[in-house]
C-alpha cells in the first residue's frame, strides 16, 4: 500500500486525506515524516505520525483504520458523541484524533484559525452552537496544559472565554500531566476535563482520569506501564527492531505497547510517576534531556553541567542546568543561561530551552564517579 507524505499540515489539507484514507479511498498519510520520498506500508494503514518518542530521536508510528476508530468509538462511549473543535496541530496524534472522531461521527470539525489565543478559541467555539430535533448537539475539544493555563487566565477578565470554556461538555487535557492546581482552578469556574494518558502509539490518549477506554488493557511490569487493546499501531515505519523491541507480547498472545513510563495501579487507577528514561514531556513535547545535556556541555563553562528535569506550572515539566560554580565561567549567571538556550535552540529547537541555571558548590555524585541526578532533581525541586 502507497504512503504519501503530506507536505502541508494544514488541518483542511490533512482532514482532507485523513478522510479518504479512513474509507479506503485513498493512500495512507504521512504527517512530519522525516523520509525523503513515499514508501510502502500494509494494507489497512491510514496515517504514519512522526513523534520524537521517549529518546528524542523522530521516529514513524504507523496507525491503522481499525486502530483510529476503535479510539474515536471508545472516547464516544466514555464521554459521549457530538461536534470536536480542534485547537492543536492537526500533524500530531491528539489533534489527529479530534478529527477522526469528527469523520466517525458525521459532523465537520470547528477548525480554530491561526495562531491559538483566547479570543480566536472563544470565537471558534461560539461558532458550534447548534440543534437537532431540539436537542443541543454537545461540544468537545482536546488541549494540552498550557493552552488551558492560558485560557483559565484570559478568563479572569474575559467572559467570553470563560462562556466558551464552560460551553464544552467535556475538554480532553493530555501530553502532558496537568498540575492539580490547575485542574481545581478550571473546575472551580465550571468547566469540565478528563484528563487523558496515551501516546501515539497507542492511537492518542487511551487512559480518562486513570481508567482504561473500553478494550484497554493495563499491566504494570517491572514497574512500567504497559498498554494493550485495539487502539495499538501497528508498529514504526521501516524499523522492525524497534518494533520488536517496543511491542511484545505476553505468554497469552496478548500484545502490549511498553510506554517508557513507571506507575502504579491503586484502587483500579493508574499513576503515572514518571518516566523511567531520562526524557521530560513539556508542553507536550518529548525533551530528551540527554541530548540537551550534551549541548549545553559543549558551551564554555559548563562541560560537567548536569540536565536535569523539574515540574513546572506552565509546561508540567522544564529542564534545569545545574553546574558547579568553580567551573563555571566569571559572567553573569544570565549571560551563561543565555549562551546555553541559544546553543539548545540552535540543534534542537526553542521548545528544548532549558529554564534556569543553578551554580552549586559541588554536584552529588555517586560510589561510581557518576553524577547523582536524582540528588540533584530533588536539591533543584526543592529550591521551590
């Protein structure tokens, strides 16, 4: 079966070929692929979403018909049926998944134009106001944490924003943990989320408010977490090692995606409490802090700067620079941040940023002569 990238993420042009990939009318999609030209894909493939992943490194996963739509059908049970207005990048897997639960249920998606702000999200969900047989047809939407921060505060002083937050029956907030103080804020003023857990491998967010969609499965083995069930891609383009390596199956048969992620199930609810590489998710986007790290050690001053990730209430995680302050160089502790995000910036992108830089007189270390990163996490987390 033909793949062919989409050259333009534009959420008409991507609606467009999701549509006629779903019904087998048309090639299957590549959004953000990272491959020169089209390759082959088997028979059943609607889409090939390129992710970072839990390693940094762009990676093909590939999602079938069968998989997208058992994602849409078990969101409509859990939360019911109605109109998707979509409000992130139509290229990524939980804005691609606002779009295929439009198509299964028949109604054009509300499309938010531009750049995303308060006033432009209001307008776009004044729009969606309509009937049928006298009924309200209920609304949704999905956003990440920092999109409802925004909103939240635009809200304060704009009642329209606030009008167009309470007017969804339900907002999807997932890619990231959303903070407590968060969630208690927005439904202090009446609005309503579900809290979602996925990845793009498993077709978007599978897990509502810790509890498994219908047909989800959830384990926990050696201390990470573990999905199965029908909304499962089928694997990453061209790479049946990792594949391999990513999507094993138990002595049942059963087949599970190993999410990188470390949790607990208490009381039939899962914990996530993080992952078990050294990837944070901020804003959500996969930061792999290994590859921060190595950038931020080629600036003078820094060589045996440590990276390390820390909760922060805007993007749910941020990383930090913590360096030893006799190596560190005699400038403004600014001026060398400053010189360290742009060097971050310039390999990996503006998301990748650290947030701070932290001069210590001497950086834990472990027996091994390795730096203690979890020492440090915690000496960091506490500065707060």
């Amino acid at each position: 079966m033909r793949l062919e990238p989409l050259v333009d993420d534009d959420p008409r042009e991507v609606l467009r070929g999701l549509r006629a990939a779903l019904h087998g009318a048309g090639p299957a999609m590549g959004l953000g692929l990272i491959h020169d030209a089209p390759g082959e894909v088997r028979a059943g493939t609607a889409v090939v979403v390129t992710t970072s992943g839990s390693t940094g490194i762009p990676k093909g996963v590939v999602l079938s018909r069968d998989a997208l739509t058992a994602s849409a059908l078990a969101t409509f049970a859990r939360i019911g049926k109605g109109a998707w207005l979509l409000a992130l990048p139509a290229a990524y897997v939980a804005g691609l998944q606002v779009l295929v639960r439009s198509i299964v249920a028949g109604r054009e998606p509300a499309l938010l134009a531009g750049t995303f702000t308060p006033q432009a999200f209001a307008a776009a969900a004044a729009t969606m106001a309509s009937t049928e047989r006298g009924e309200r047809i209920p609304t949704y939407t999905s956003l990440v944490p920092a999109q409802l921060t925004k909103l939240l505060d635009a809200a304060d002083d704009d009642k329209a924003v606030l009008a167009a937050l309470r007017s969804f029956e339900r907002i999807l907030v997932g890619g990231q943990a959303l903070p407590p103080a968060t969630l208690e804020r927005a439904q202090a003023v009446g609005v309503r989320i579900a809290r979602t857990y996925g990845a793009t491998e498993t077709s978007g967010g599978c897990v509502y408010d810790g509890r498994p969609l219908d047909g989800v499965g959830i384990a926990i083995v050696d201390g990470e977490v573990r999905l199965s069930g029908p909304t499962l891609a089928d694997g990453y383009f061209g790479d049946p090692e990792m594949t391999d390596a990513v999507f094993v199956r138990d002595a049942d048969g059963v087949r599970w995606y190993r999410t990188g992620d470390a949790g607990l199930i208490e009381d039939g609810v899962l914990r996530v409490r993080g992952r078990l590489d050294n990837v944070i998710i901020s804003g959500g986007i996969n930061i792999s802090l290994d590859r921060v790290e190595r950038i931020v050690r080629s600036v003078p001053g820094l060589a045996t700067a440590v990276v390390v990730g820390v909760a922060d209430a805007t993007w749910g995680e941020a990383s930090v620079v913590v360096a030893s302050r006799g190596e560190a160089l005699r400038r403004s502790e600014s001026l060398q941040l400053a010189a360290a995000r742009a060097a971050v910036e310039a390999e990996i992108g503006p998301h990748a940023r650290p947030s701070r830089l932290v001069l210590v007189d001497e950086l834990a270390m472990l027996p091994s002569g390795k730096p203690d990163r979890e020492a440090i996490r915690r000496a960091i987390a506490a500065l707060h």
